[in-house]
C-alpha cells in the first residue's frame, strides 16, 4: 500500500476541510443552519491555532521518537495491507478514547486538553482550538503499544490522521440527530455537543473520536436531552480571548495551588494528579460533588411543584 | 503540490476569516436592561441565586449581592460570563478613571473586571462590601479549577 501517498491525500483532505469553517460561519450568518459564530471568539480559535501548530512543528519529534523507539524494539511485523489497517484504525481509537478520557479526568493532562474545551461556542472553528503542550504532558506514550507490537508509525499515523479527519464534522451544531444505527455506532454531532458542555449532567461524558461503542462499554456515555440544550464551555467561565491566557491558564492555576505552603506530599499530588477541581477539604467542585449538586436540585425542584401543585 | 494547496487554502481562510470577521462584530449590542435582567442572566449559571444586582452603567456589567456572597456578570463576546467570588479570588479593588470600580482577581484565565459606576453612591455602597470581601478573605486560598 503506498502509505506516504495516502498520508499525503489525508493531509489535503484536512486542509481542504478548513473551507468548511467560513461555509458554516456564512450560513449561519444568513440564518440558515444553526450554528452560532462570535467574531472574538474564531479570531481566538485562529490565534490559539497558531500556537498548537508551531509547538506541534517544533516538537514533534517527541512524539515520532518515542514511536520510533518503541517500533525498533518491536515483537512482530505487521504489514501495511487493508485489514491491518482496519485493526490498527480501531485500535487507535481505542487509544484515542482512554487518551481522551484521562484527559479529563486527571489534572495535569486535563492542564493540556481544557484549551480544546475553553470555547464557549461550539462550530466547526472550535476544531482549531488545540492545545500547545501535548507533547510534553507525558501521555504520548500511550503510542507506545501499538509500535511495540509492531504497527509502523506510517499505519498507526495514518489511522490516528483519519480519526482527526472524521472528528472535523461533529463539532458543529448544524446537524441534528442522525438515524439510530448511526448515533449507536458512531460518534455524531449530538454527542460531541454533550462532551463539550458544561452543564453539570453532561460533564465527563462521551470521550469516543469514532466509534460509540467505547462510551457505551465503559460507561461514559451520555446522551443529548431536549429539554437541556448544552451549554458550551467551562464549568468555571473563562473572561479573555487572549490565546495565551486560554492555552495557559489551567498551569498557572496548577503553579498557585502547588505554592501554598504546608501542603503535604499527598495534598500536591492530589492538586496536581487528582480530578480538576479536587481540593484537600473535599469542598473542590468537582464532577462528581456538581453532579451531585444538580441532581439535589432537581428533586428540590420536582418536590416544591408537587407541592405548589397540590 | 500539497504545499501550494495548503497555502491557497490557508490564503482563502483567512481572507474569509477576516471579512466574517469585519461582519459579525457589528452586530454585538446586547445590554443588560435592568437588575432583574442580570439576575436571570445570572441564573443560568448558577440557578439558585437568590439577590439583588446593580447593573454597570454600559449594561455590559453587573455586580450581584447575593445571599451568600458576591456575584458578577459580565458580557464576553455574545455570551454572559457569571462568577461567583470565592474567599482570596479577590486581590484588589480600586476606581479607576472616577467612575469605574476594577476588581483585581486571582484568575489568570479572568484576571480583571471593570464596573463603570455613575452613580456614587452605588459605588460607594460596593466598593465597602467589596472591600470587606477581600478583608475577610484574609490569606484564604481559591479554587480556581475549570473543567467540562
């Protein structure tokens, strides 16, 4: 299989999708799909875009090292023929769903990925808002295992560039629900607006790049209610479109947690490790105490009609 | 070939980025229109708030005394960002420009907040709850976590 051509093609592919962006911001302009686009906030997708593509430039041969290593010390072969490229397309989306996850779920890497989700709107220019130190958050070594078993960097990069390319479309608010079998196998716009929003019952959730089935089995997922329209961004409002504030600013917050004094060792790395919005007190706002939060509210709620209504 | 393709596209996008650009932000005036308008705006974000707003003079500003703290609204782009101030968030509180109450917060990702103020004794009146915020506060650490 001529695997540098279809590299090549994939790349055009990406770039060619990026027209997509005005196409949407001009329709929406018009009103004619729903989708909702803020000046300050795209020229700040652009801005934080620029940064993630020249650290991506510069240090890229992070990430190609430690592939390359691992693929030295190989245990097989595999060839580049279809059906290993089928085997590695979804076993990179493995890799991408637990990558994904862990992204969330624990600060420091959270410190990386909360660029991606600091958008308070949700369109096809929020694929330009990527973080500017995956290289260095230590979670590329999660490419170690296929390269060890012996998936050439050309395939797995291949299948993780066709992962990226599919993921382009569902950052969109255009699409509604798509046919059952789909949204059950697939990951969908519907989704992906879940997994960007900040509303407490949709936190955490939908992790997939393509396929559902993840969510699904590893209970994360969460389906997109009518009656609760996602609310994009952060649970905690971000007020700058700054890029470097945007790109940086959970890793100030890390930094001034780290200076209290008298903090013990197991307070740090909790700070540090722990799931964003941890504290020693237990009072953190985290996932689990919002959710928690929420959902007394709602039967605080259900309880004060049911009374009113009798 | 690729290159020349990634240049044109590149060329395209940000010609189209710059005049979508020029479009959209004209069209940006929402203000708030009253206390009770911040109030609501406020909820969305946090529902069960209960208190008393004073909206900024430019209505893209308010400060909330709420029951159990200190609020604030402020426009960001086309969204509303709310804010309840949590014990050390608030580093300082100054006037600056005689009219305009500027918060200090320790917040990299919302550093500053800027509340034009006509009338003085509204002004007045927040900038000693305010103050007395800070003072209370003390050396106390805050929460600053984001996450989605």
């Amino acid at each position: 299989m001529p695997d540098a051509a279809l590299l090549r093609a994939v790349t055009v592919a990406q770039l060619l999708l990026l027209l997509l962006i005005p196409i949407e911001m001009l329709l929406a302009s018009r009103s004619r799909i729903r989708a909702e686009y803020d000046a300050r906030d795209t020229l700040a997708n652009v801005g934080v875009s620029v940064g993630s593509i020249f650290f991506w430039g510069t240090l890229s041969w992070i990430l190609l090292g430690v592939v390359a290593l691992a693929y030295q010390h190989r245990r097989w072969d595999v060839p580049f023929v279809w059906w290993t490229f089928l085997i590695a397309f979804v076993a990179e989306d493995l890799r991408y769903y637990w990558w994904h996850r862990i992204s969330h779920r624990s600060r420091w890497f959270w410190a990386s990925h909360v660029v991606h989700h600091s958008s308070q709107h949700f369109n096809l220019s929020t694929n330009l808002r990527q973080s500017w130190t995956s290289q260095f958050s230590g979670l590329i070594l999660m490419n170690v295992p296929l390269a060890y078993l012996g998936f050439s960097p050309a395939l797995t990069g291949l299948a993780f560039s066709l992962n990226l390319l599919y993921q382009f479309w569902i950052h969109t608010e255009a699409v509604g629900r798509l046919p059952r079998w789909f949204e059950w196998l697939l990951n969908t716009p519907s989704h992906h607006r879940v997994h960007h929003a900040s509303n407490a019952r949709y936190l955490d959730a939908n992790y997939a790049g393509v396929f559902m089935i993840w969510d699904r089995a590893f209970g994360s997922f969460v389906p997109e209610q009518d009656e609760e329209p996602a609310r994009y961004g952060l649970v905690r409002d971000l007020d700058t479109f700054n890029p470097l504030r945007i790109a940086l600013h959970e890793y100030v917050g890390i930094a001034r947690d780290q200076l209290q004094p008298r903090l013990s060792w197991a307070e740090r790395l909790g700070y540090l490790f722990g799931p964003p919005g941890w504290r020693p007190d237990g009072l953190g706002h985290t996932t689990a105490a919002l959710r928690a939060a929420d959902s007394a509210r709602r039967e605080r709620q259900t309880v004060e009609r049911a009374a009113s209504a009798a | 070939m690729e290159l020349a393709i990634a240049i044109a596209v590149n060329v395209v996008l940000g010609i189209v980025l710059l005049g979508m650009f020029v479009l959209l932000r004209s069209r940006d005036t929402a203000r708030l229109a009253s206390s009770d308008d911040a109030l609501r705006l406020f909820r969305q974000r946090f529902p069960d708030a209960v208190g008393v707003a004073t909206v900024a003079t430019d209505g893209q500003c308010a400060l909330l005394a709420l029951k159990d703290g200190i609020g604030l609204l402020h426009r960001h782009g086309r969204r509303w960002n709310s804010r309840k101030l949590v014990p050390g968030e608030l580093s300082g509180v100054a006037v600056t420009g005689g009219d305009t109450i500027t918060l200090a917060l320790a917040d990299f990702g919302w550093p500053r907040a800027h509340i034009r103020m006509d009338d003085p004794d509204a002004r007045s009146a927040w900038l000693a709850r305010l103050g007395a915020f800070a003072a209370a506060s003390g050396q106390a650490h805050p929460a600053v976590t984001r996450h989605a």
